[in-house]
C-alpha cells in the first residue's frame, strides 16, 4: 500500500536548502517565532474568527526565492459551529498552550481529501523567507461535536494500520474505551496540541542538538540538550536517528528509527500489510506493551522520537486541560492520562518540555 496515502496529522519542518549553505550556521539557541503580545481572550473568540480554510500543503512550498506562505482561501468559509468548537477549545487549553495558539502567525483549516483528514504543523526557516513565521493546521472533519479523546486515539491506530472505514477488521483491533463522558472540545484539543507540538519542537530546534542535524544550518543549538537524554537515552535506538534525521516527518513514517526496547519494536510497514491480511495478533500485542508500559504515553508516540516529544507534549496539554480528566479503558485496564505522565520515563520527557521553556506562557 502506498504510504503516502495516510496523511492525517501531517508535520513538517522540511530539508535541507543550498541557499542556507550560503549563510554562516547559527551558533546560538534560537530565537521562538512566537512573537508579540496576546490580547484577552476568556472565551476564545478572538482566536476562532482568525481560523481560515487553507488548500496550500507546505511541504510543497519551496525553498529561498520560490518558497510561497500557505496562504488562505476565503472562498471556503469556516462555519460558525466550526468557530464555537475552535473558540471552547481555546478555553480548555492551560495558559502555557494558550500563550502559544495566540502567537501563531496564522491558524488554518484543512478540508479532507480521498486521503484522509489531515492537519500540519509548520515552522518557517530562514531558507523560507521572511523565515519567521509558525502555522499550525487542524482538519476541518476534526471540527465536529462528536469525537472523545479516546475515539480519536483509535481513529489514528487505524489511520497507522491502513483500516480507516474497514469495519469489521476494525472490530478485531483491542480498542480505547472513553471511562469519561464525551467531551469532544478535549479531542479537538488533543490534535491542536499534536500539531502544535511539532511547530514547537522545530521552533525550539529541541532534536537538533547533534549540529548534523540538518537544521542547524539555519537554527542554532537548542537553549537545552535535553532530547538527546530524556527523549532518545531513555526510548529509542540513539544510532538510528542520528543517522537519519530529518525537518519534516510525514505521518506514520518511522524512517529508520526503532524503540530501545525489544519489545516496543515494530516495523509499521510489515503490520500494515499483516492487517491488509486481516491480521491483528502482532498489533494487538503491541497496543498491549505500550499502554501497560511506562514508556509511551500513546501508540503514535513508538513511532520516532519526534513523535515520541509531541505525544508527551499533547498528552501533558491533556492532563492540564480544564475540565475533566481524561481517562479509558484498554481490556481490564484502566488508563489515567495524568497517572501515566507520572512514570520515571515520561516525566523525565515532561521535564524537558519544561527545560526548552514549552510549559511557560511566555515567548
Ligand atoms: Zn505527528
């Protein structure tokens, strides 16, 4: 099956540029691209109404003199229930993601496409002129009064898998069952913070410590190295990334990366074809590993270290949501966002979103 075809909750933060190469590498920790001043907003509305359709993908936007802004397209309107929903998730968010989400350069909706919904966080580089903007876009079909955190969490297994739509193999996959009412403002936040967590991992260069990261030729050494220890040294194969890192990681690629653990490991590639086939034991034991262990706080999360830092970010954002806690069941299981925050693991992950300055409402 063709990869490219599950684009759900893209990111991006694109290759390397010629045109970077002409200037001298940045030697100091970046300066954030979360600029300015954030008017009051208590009920989210001022944040809804600068929401706007967009068609533009940035990883097609080019480089240097060819790059071209997403932009947006006034001839789809967002729909006033869409606003509401933007405008009470906004209010759900703790202050340290408002101060972010009010500093964006500009937020977008993405209308579905044959491949599926689909969302994008983007930080511009200075090889993308003027280089100092951050964008973050969210699917219009996510803007809906329907989903629970936990429908969403197996929404995004079975984009991984290839069985969106696929009912009955569907039926055969061990799910999250909400243990909370529904509260679909806590779902749409939950992509919100995705996103938004991939703008910031680039907007802080947090992965690239290693100055081979081809990024660091625009952007220089993160304010702390903390992802090399708390993010690899803890989780993952320290030589598979550093041979393969990357500014743009498309969903559901793994690249080269695989999980320190054996027993986290997979390769998603072989599960998908196994579940074309219909087979979900390999699967079903791996949903298993990672929500009984202290490792990953989602399955998204055992994909790649980038992953691994947004997930931390999105489930953290979850667990200081106002508002209800969010809790499932898997099996006998009974999951707690913010108990599972706790493990030595994660929270030494948590620690150093707080250490790059992610859990603070200031630029
Ligand atoms: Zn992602």
């Amino acid at each position: 099956m063709k990869l490219n075809a599950l684009f759900p909750f893209v990111l991006l933060v694109a290759g390397y540029s010629a045109q970077a190469a002409e200037n001298p590498r940045p030697t100091s920790a970046p300066v954030s691209h979360f600029q300015g001043t954030c008017e009051s907003d208590p009920d989210g509305r001022k944040f809804a109404a600068r929401a706007c359709y967009t068609r533009d993908n940035p990883a097609d936007a080019g480089y240097g003199a060819e790059y071209k802004r997403p932009a947006c397209d006034k001839s789809v309107p967002v729909t006033p229930p869409q606003r509401q929903l933007m405008a009470r998730t906004y209010v759900r968010a703790p202050d340290y993601m408002k101060g972010k989400l009010c500093r964006l350069t500009q937020i977008f909706v993405t209308e579905d496409n044959t491949e599926g919904p689909w969302g994008w966080g983007y930080w511009e580089g200075s090889d993308r002129p003027p280089g100092t903007g951050v964008f973050v876009a969210i699917s219009g079909s996510e803007l809906k009064k329907v989903a629970s955190v936990a429908e969403r969490e197996n929404e995004t297994v079975d984009l991984l898998l290839g069985v969106r739509g696929e009912k009955k193999k569907q039926a055969r996959l061990v799910r999250l069952k909400p243990e909370s009412a529904r509260d679909p403002e806590l779902a749409i936040l939950g992509g919100l913070a995705h996103e938004l967590g991939h703008a910031l991992l680039a907007d802080t260069n947090a992965d690239g410590v290693d100055e081979h990261h081809p990024r660091r030729e625009i952007s220089g050494p993160p304010q702390s190295p903390c992802f090399e220890d708390a993010i690899i040294g803890t989780s993952w194969d320290a030589d598979r990334f550093h041979h393969n890192m990357t500014r743009w990681v498309a969903f559901g690629d793994q690249g080269h990366n695989r999980p320190k653990n054996r027993e986290l490991r997979f390769n998603l590639y072989r599960l998908r074809e196994r579940a074309e086939r219909g087979r979900f034991d390999r699967v079903n034991d791996l949903l298993e590993r990672i929500y009984r262990g202290p490792e990953f706080v989602t399955v998204p999360a055992a994909i790649r270290p980038e992953e691994d830092f947004v997930e931390t970010y999105k489930e953290k954002v979850l667990s200081d949501a106002a508002g209800q806690s969010v809790e499932f069941r898997f099996g006998r299981q009974k999951i707690s966002v913010s108990a599972r925050l706790k493990s030595d693991v994660v929270d030494k992950k948590v620690e150093c979103l707080r250490a790059l300055g992610l859990l603070t409402g200031q630029p």
